[in-house]
C-alpha cells in the first residue's frame, strides 16, 4: 500500500514509524512532514488544509490510504471530499467526516451528545452573546473554579478556568462580546469544575466495531510541579497506573460503549480515533473532551505499545472489519520527555541546531518541530523532540528518557525533569 500521513509533528512521526515496519507497506508519504519524517518517508511540501494539492498528491502518487494526524482537516471536512470527488472516493481515509469530527469542533455539540447518550460529564450551560446576562446568572449559581470554553477549535487554548467571579464574569464577556477567540468564541461553554486527576483513552473504531488502545496521561503544563502556561504537552506516560481493571470497566461501559453506539444511533459515520478526555472524581469517570484524532504527545507513547502491524489495523478499520482484529499490547510503559523551545509557549527563537540524536541508545527520538537545513536538522517549532523509553514501569522508562534526552542539544533547551511526580 501506499501510504499518506497528514501532519507535521510528533504524533505524525510516530504514526510513520510504526507504519514504515509495516509488510503491507509499500511507499510512505508525510504532508507537510518534518525532519524526522524525511528520514523514513518522502516529505511533500503541502498544507494539510489544502484539498486540492492532497487530491493531487493522491493521484500523482498512488495513494491508497490517508491518515489524518491533526483535527483541522477533519473539522474542514477532509473525508468529505474525499467521498464527493470521483477520483478519491475509493480511497480510504482515517478520521471522521466532518459531522462527527463536531464532537472536537464545537464542545457545545460535544456536551448535547454525551447529555442525549447519558454518557458522565460535568453540568453545564451555554451562552452567547444574546444570553449574556443569563450567563452571569450561571456563574453566579455555580461554586468556583469557574470553567469557561471557547466552543469552536482556539488552538488548545479555548479554555479559561478562574477562581473569582467578577474575573469569570469579565472572561465570558470578552469571549461572547469582545470575541477574544474569534468566531470560535460566538458561543462559550460554562460547566460545573471537576476536582480529580486527568486520563485520557483512546478509541479505534470503524463505525461499529472498536478497539480500546493504551490510556495515557499527558503534562500540560510548562512548569514542573505542573505550573504555569499550558502547552501541546510536555510529556506522557502509557499506561496510566491508576486506571486499574476496575476502573477502566467502568470508562467502558459507561464512556467507551455509549460514544460508539451514540455515533450509530446519531447517524455519525466514523472511521479514526476517538480521544476521551477524562477526570477521574472520587472513582468514577467524567469526560470533559472528545477530540477526534490522537493527542499529541500521547501518540509516542500508545503506539509504540501497540505490537500489530498498524497498516493491517487500519485496513480492517476502512474495511468495517475490526473485530478481526486482536490487538496486541506490550504490557511494559512507555513514557515520552518533550524538548521545547526555550521561551515556549510563549515567543521563542527557531533555526538552532539540534545534535546528540546519534548518541540516544535505548530510546527512540520522535521529532515534532524540526526541519532541515543543509543538511543539518534545525528547530522549526515550540515542541522540538520527544525522548520514548520502555520499562517494567513508569520510574523506570522515564530514567531512560531523561538519561537519553540529556545527550540531545539545542541553543536553549528545555525540558521537564519531574514527569510523574503525581503518581
Ligand atoms: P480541554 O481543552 O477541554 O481539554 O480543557 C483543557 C484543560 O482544562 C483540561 O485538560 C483540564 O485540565 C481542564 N478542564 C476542562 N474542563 C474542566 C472541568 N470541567 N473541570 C476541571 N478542569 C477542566
Ligand atoms: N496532548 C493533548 C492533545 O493532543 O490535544
């Protein structure tokens, strides 16, 4: 098969990694791609917003299944025009049509699906404009923290969680009023603060039969002791040592199981990855986010725990033939350290020079924000390199992921040195 990767970071470099070890695998192609990309598939210099350069490139190349790493193309519709052109409707894509990839576009029709499907998630009420007033009711009704969501796709940061009610008061009117997001704050989300420790689980369906892959925790924010400005993710460990059987039937039965069945009985064809944003209060599972692709940098860690050949996987998922699939899973954890940018997530400096990869035994280095340039791999974004070990558990991964990612250097490096310090 031939194979096109949509994305340029971290998760899309693992995605390749994994696929280039596939038998069924004949060329691979990344758009746009990165450095790391390069070194093991052909990278095309095309948006991954734009159509009609990917129907082009499909062609051109023989293209016989597109996977697509970030939400942006999904919500724009991308496996929409794939199915209404002639020339592409036979192709398989991975990742839901637009109507469903909604569940990640707009946390309202989020919200209204997991109330119709009785799926856990915290109380809540939206606003807009008009219902300003009604807004402030709300808030004041409501204990703090305050959770105020842009509806629309922000970039990761749509989200705004206060502890004073005049401040709450002032967000959600520069959100509706000001808009602060733009038109993906038209209308906010207000919902009730969930006081416990984050997970998330990733989903593999193909519309009716799915597979449950490795849970996985991600650090947000950029400071140690978990401080500070939030970020794509500064690191992950898989799996989560707290999402024990006992629990994880219940994120089943009562998550998983009602998603899938609610895309069915909604009539919300979907083939990709479901990414449940979960919070654990006092033992049972609420959901505060469904995003329709894998996060990133969860990615590094879930897949290479996954022992299938991907490509197989996802040629049962285009096939409506999942449940011939027996996932097999490397019982070990896996832990991901993030090298950022100094400065990130605010402005920072790109263009440094990246070296010691050569030097990283026992660990794989995914790259996210890299490029080449004469020959040399460059920083090109905030989030530069993640550093994937494996051991019997997560103490023991993350010593080899720090040991390696301190043989990696960059004008202005950083990293976190204290990933798992809450487990
Ligand atoms: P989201 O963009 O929906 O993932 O939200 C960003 C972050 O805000 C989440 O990772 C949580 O840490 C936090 N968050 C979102 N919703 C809630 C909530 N209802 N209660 C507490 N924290 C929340
Ligand atoms: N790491 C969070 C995300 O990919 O959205």
């Amino acid at each position: 098969m031939n194979i096109l990767i949509l994305g340029a970071g971290g998760r899309e470099h693992t995605l390749a990694w994994k696929l280039k070890q596939s038998k069924k695998l004949t060329q691979l192609f990344v758009a746009p791609g990165n450095a790391g990309t390069a070194s093991i598939a052909t990278n095309l210099a095309i948006g991954v917003n734009d159509f009609e350069a990917i129907k082009n490139a499909v062609i051109n190349h023989t293209i016989t299944m597109v996977i697509v790493g970030p939400e942006d193309p999904l919500v724009n519709g991308i496996h929409d025009f794939f199915l209404n052109d002639d020339a592409l409707k036979a192709i398989p894509v991975i990742g839901p049509q637009k109507a469903a990839a909604t569940l990640e576009g707009s946390k309202d029709f989020a919200k209204e699906f997991m109330m119709r499907h009785n799926i856990p998630t915290a109380a809540y009420e939206s606003f807009t404009a008009e219902s300003l007033d009604k807004g402030y009711q709300f808030l004041e009704s409501l204990k703090p923290p305050y959770v105020l969501k842009a509806d629309g796709l922000a970039a990761g940061k749509g989200v705004v969680i206060l502890k004073d009610l005049q401040e709450a008061k002032n967000e959600l009117k520069s959100m509706l009023v000001d808009a602060k997001f733009g038109t993906a704050s038209t209308t906010v989300v207000i919902e009730e603060f969930l006081d416990g420790i984050e997970l998330s689980v990733f989903v593999l369906t193909d519309g009716k039969n799915y597979k449950v892959l490795p849970t996985a925790k991600d650090y947000k924010r950029i400071g140690e002791g978990d401080t500070g400005l939030n970020t794509g993710g500064m690191g992950a460990i898989s799996p989560v040592p707290f999402a024990n059987d006992e629990f994880m039937n219940k994120i089943h039965s009562q998550v998983v199981k009602p998603t899938v069945e609610g895309l069915k009985i909604d009539n919300l064809p979907y083939k990709g990855f479901i990414f449940i944003g979960l919070i654990k209060v006092a033992n049972e599972p609420k959901v505060i986010e469904y995003n329709v692709r894998l996060g990133d940098p969860e990615t590094e860690v879930v897949i290479p725990r996954i022992k299938n050949d991907l490509l197989e996987v996802f040629a049962a998922v285009a096939n409506g033939t999942l449940d011939t699939i027996n996932l097999e899973l490397d019982e070990r954890t896996a832990t991901t350290v993030m090298a950022v940018s100094g400065g990130y997530p605010e402005a920072y400096e790109k263009g440094k020079v990246i070296t010691g990869i050569e030097n990283v035994t026992d660990a794989i280095v995914f790259q996210a924000g890299t490029t080449l340039k004469n020959d040399k791999i460059i920083t090109a974004g905030g989030r530069v390199l993640a550093v994937t070990a494996f051991g019997q558990d997560y103490k023991e991964a993350l010593k080899k992921s720090y040991e390696n990612i301190a043989k990696l250097n960059f004008d202005k490096i950083y990293y976190r040195k204290d990933l798992g310090f809450d487990l």
